[in-house]
C-alpha cells in the first residue's frame, strides 16, 4: 500500500514539474475560454446575465483539472480579460496549482466563468503570485450536482 502512495506522489509531482509554463501554449487557452463562454451561453440556466456582463470591469475563463489517490494535484490555467474604453483588452495568461494529501480517491474537470466587477478583482488577477495555506473539508455528489465545503485559509 506504501508503494501506491509513494508511486502516486512520484506521478503527481512529475506532472506538476513536467507541466509546460502557463504562458507557453496561450493559443490554446484563448480557444478553451472562448469554448467555455459559448458553451456556457448556449443554455440558458447557465448563461451570464447580459447586465451583468454590461457592467463587469474583467473576465476570468479557466479550466482546472484535480486528481487524486490518497495525495492529490489540481492545475488548470485560463486567461483573464479586462474591459477597456473601447471594449475588451487582450488577453492574459492566468494559472493555478496545487497539492494536498488525505482520503481522496477521483478526479475532475471543472470550468469557471468569473466576472469580476471592480477594478481591485481585476488587478487582483495581474498579481506575480498569490500563496495561500490552509485547510479544506469537502464532499461532492454527481456531475452536474452543488459541492459543499468547509474551508479555513490564513
């Protein structure tokens, strides 16, 4: 049962090390966000609010893949967007990463649609680097069903 552990955090690191830098294929990442905004105004229980969209100062497209075995590894990169006088500016590169350990056995694709309203978000995302530790407690069910979680951050 060691082995497992111990192969699956040789797997896990790999690929987190071996994972291309975040800015290195951006084509790709413009073409995902581009993807998930269509798919995600295709329906309309999932579509953003046109008012909503009117009034928003940025965007934050990203798709996050989590796995894991008894240790876990999530990435997932994206491009965040911010309104300009005359419309959109280009794109930037975003991206997040990171690991954990405990009862966890699964993984997941998941695509998020942030809309940022102030300015302060979207400087938020133009940051080098945010660190964050702490502790989560969560349980899922189903694919399209809600995640409930309990976290604490410092």
């Amino acid at each position: 049962m060691r082995t497992i552990y111990v192969l699956m955090a040789i797997f896990m690191f790999t690929i987190m090390l071996g994972a291309p830098p975040v800015y290195a294929d951006m084509q790709d990442d413009v073409d995902q966000a581009a993807t998930i905004i269509e798919r995600f105004q295709a329906v309309p229980e999932k579509a953003i609010p046109q008012a909503m969209l009117k009034e928003a100062r940025g965007l934050a497209i990203m798709t996050v893949i989590k796995a894991g075995f008894g240790i876990s590894g999530r990435g997932g990169s994206g491009v965040v967007v911010a309104r300009i006088t005359n419309g959109w500016s280009g794109p930037s590169a975003i991206g997040t990463g990171r690991a954990g350990f405990g009862f966890q056995i699964g993984a997941e694709v998941t695509e998020f649609v942030m809309v940022l309203n102030t300015d302060a978000a979207v400087k938020a995302f133009s940051r080098d680097a945010n660190v964050t530790l702490g502790g989560d407690i969560s349980v899922a069910a189903g694919p399209m069903v809600g995640t409930w979680r309990l976290r604490s951050r410092q």
